[in-house]
C-alpha cells in the first residue's frame, strides 16, 4: 500500500482542498477489500503509537470511540484491541479519524481538532413524511414516483423530482380529510395543495390541511415549525395559514413563517403581495420586505432584506448580523444536533459570515470558528460550545 500517498489524500481530504479525482482515489484505498488487513492493522496500531512524544490519553481514545461508533455510553479501551475485526465500512470511518489524528494532534499538545471529528456529519436531505387521513405514513424517500395515495376524488403523486402534488381528479365530496406533512430535523419537502399553492417545508416542521381544501369557503393550514408559501391568487377563498400564536391570511402572495417553539417569537416576512397578521385581536397588514414579529400578542414590523430570511430555502446558512445562539439552532435542526452552551458564552453575541446548507458540519463549525468568537467540540450529536 501506498502509505505516503494515502496520507496525502486524506490531509487534502480533511483540509476540504481535495478535488473530486483526489477524493475518489482515496476511496478507491478505503472502499478496495485488498487494503483491508492492512487498513485495519493501520488503525489497530494507532492507540499506541505516539506523535511528537506524546501519547494518548484514555479519555482522548474514548472520544475517538465515541465518533465512530455515535454513541454516548462507555467504551473501554478493550474494545481498542478488537479493531482488526472491524468490517470494512466501519475501517473506512476509522481511517478518516486516524487522518485527524495524523495531521492535527500536533496543533495542540494535548488534543486533536474535533471540529473535524464531525468531517462525515453531512447535511440534511430531501425527504418527508405523509400522514394520510385514515393514519397510513408514508416515508416519502421510499415511496415510488407517480400516485401514492387517492382520498375523496383527490390525488397524491410523488414526482421525479421528489415533490408531493395534490390534484382534484372527481368530486372531493362533504367528508374533510386531514393530511400531514412532517419533515424531521435534517430533511427538507416541497409541497403542492389542490390549489396549486406551494409550500417549502424546512427542516423539523409540519403542515396539516384537509384534502377538500375549499368546501368551507376559505383555504386553511396549520404550521409548526417553518415554511414559504406560495399562494394561488383566488379572491373568493383566502388563505389562512394558523400557526400556535396567530394566523396570517392572504389572497394570494409569497411569505415566510418561522413558529419554531424554540425561537422567542414567530417571524412572518413577505416577498409580495401582502397579508395580515392576526395575534388575538391585534392585527397588522405587512408590505413586501416587511417582518412582522409576534412576540407574545404584541407585533411589531420592522424592514428585513428578505433574502436573508429565505437563506433555507436557498440552501444557504446566512449567518451575518443576527443572534449567534439563532444561527446555532439553525445547524442544530439541519444536522440534526443538540447544542450545549458554556456559561461564559453570552446570549447577545451575534454571528458573521454565510456558507451552503450542503457543506458537512465540520465546515460550517471552522467557518464560526475563524471568526475567533467561539470554540467547539462536538462528540456524537452533540456540540459544545465555549468562548
């Protein structure tokens, strides 16, 4: 094996500087059954050799375990011995860990880099889930494309591109039928009502409406979490979009609602058009680049550059000027990741810069780190965060 080599393409690898031949050269070592023994006889070793004079310590090969297995319970250093049986896959993980302690442990004399532990934490995807009416889920990456459900004259069909369409096909009929849209942390959905409205469905959200739609006169949803509309002009039926602290009603236009439970307030930004926004028997109408922000019944509106707002959608993390610990529950959703703060980090520090919701974590996490605010350490799903 090609040891000086395969050392290179991981440093350009872990340096985010490897070209897509380079990388996949470096697979081709890792994924090969021919460098098998050889690999795991490498990694085996690893505990025990030294770098600069230094070995090792206990609780620096746990948190090697615990990346490569994710797992939060203890591991003892027995279980370091029984590496040449690792299987291939899990060599191949393990080899990205050895590259780090390679090239980085130098970098502090007594630890190693763990923002690169999360090198293989990679972005969320495209997937959802469908609640029908009669309680049938649907996990939408497994679905086939073409028609998944019919309820009450209306069809649901999954497109070649992954988007969930609804359409009448005969008559709906008097019974209302409830469907739900989920998506967990780290998936992403685009959704298109009988009406012809399109929802993008962020990460960690959900969407309930009835199939039947207009029968009531009016077109309603309900949200949890966050979502673009863009609404189908129909004056003779309003949308109304309820949310657990107000409702926001249109005609037809583009807006965003974020109603996280865990964000302080509910932001509705609108792109066109314009909308109500209804807390009780507070209401304020909002004009294109206008916020409105309902914080506990009161709603103020302030002027936003919408873009920004729409970063998700975009599949950017726009990070620059806004409250660090906001922008953090941003990647922990996407990533699917718990955030533990150190008391020294403040609530009022705000973040900078901006980076592509595709990059793995490790990246994003260097990206905040550069700016010399904060550090981190990220163990399984977990990352720490201290000044």
């Amino acid at each position: 094996m090609n040891n000086t080599r395969i050392h290179e393409l991981l440093k350009l690898y872990l340096d985010d500087s490897a070209s897509d031949l380079e990388q996949s050269e470096l697979w081709d070592y890792v994924n090969n059954p021919f460098y098998d023994a050889e690999l795991k006889h490498l990694i085996g070793q690893a505990f025990d050799q030294q770098v600069d004079g230094v070995e090792l310590t206990e609780q620096e090969q746990q948190n090697f375990l615990d990346f490569i297995y994710a797992i939060d319970k203890p591991v003892t250093r027995r279980f370091i011995k029984s590496w040449p049986l690792l299987t291939g896959i899990a060599a191949a993980i393990a080899l990205v860990v050895l590259g780090v302690f390679f090239f980085n442990y130098r970098n502090n004399g007594h630890a190693y880099s763990e923002v690169l532990a999360a090198q293989n934490r990679i972005p969320g995807t495209f997937d959802a889930t469908l609640t029908l009416a009669n309680g049938k889920k649907i996990k939408l990456s497994d679905a086939t494309n073409g028609e998944i459900a019919k309820e009450a004259g209306i069809s649901v069909t999954k497109t070649a591109d992954g988007q969930l369409v609804y359409e009448i096909k005969g008559k709906t009929g008097a019974a209302e039928n409830i469907n739900t849209l989920s998506t967990a942390k780290g998936e992403t959905y685009i959704l298109t009502l009988p009406d012809k409205s399109k929802v993008w469905l962020n990460a960690a959200s959900i969407i309930t409406y009835s199939t039947t739609f207009r029968e009531h006169g009016v077109r309603k949803v309900k949200l949890e979490g966050e979502a673009y509309f863009e609404i189908s002009k129909d004056k003779t039926h309003p949308f109304i979009v309820q949310t657990a602290k107000q409702e926001v009603e249109v005609l037809g236009t583009h807006f965003n609602i974020n109603s996280y439970h865990d964000e302080p307030a509910t932001a509705t930004t609108l792109l066109e058009g314009s909308v109500k926004v209804k807390a009780g028997k507070v209401y304020k109408v909002i004009k294109p680049g206008q916020q409105a922000i309902n914080n506990q019944g009161s709603i103020a509106v302030q002027q936003v550059d919408v873009d920004n707002v729409l970063d998700w959608k975009n599949g950017d993390f726009y990070l620059n000027h806004i409250a660090f610990k906001t922008a953090m529950r941003k990647i922990a959703r996407w990533y699917d990741m718990e955030v533990i703060y150190d008391d020294t980090v403040p609530d009022n520090m705000e973040s900078g810069g901006w980076i592509s919701r595709d990059k793995p974590l490790s990246s994003v996490l260097k990206s905040i780190e550069s700016s010399g605010l904060v550090k981190f350490k990220v163990v399984g799903r977990k990352i720490y965060v201290t000044e």
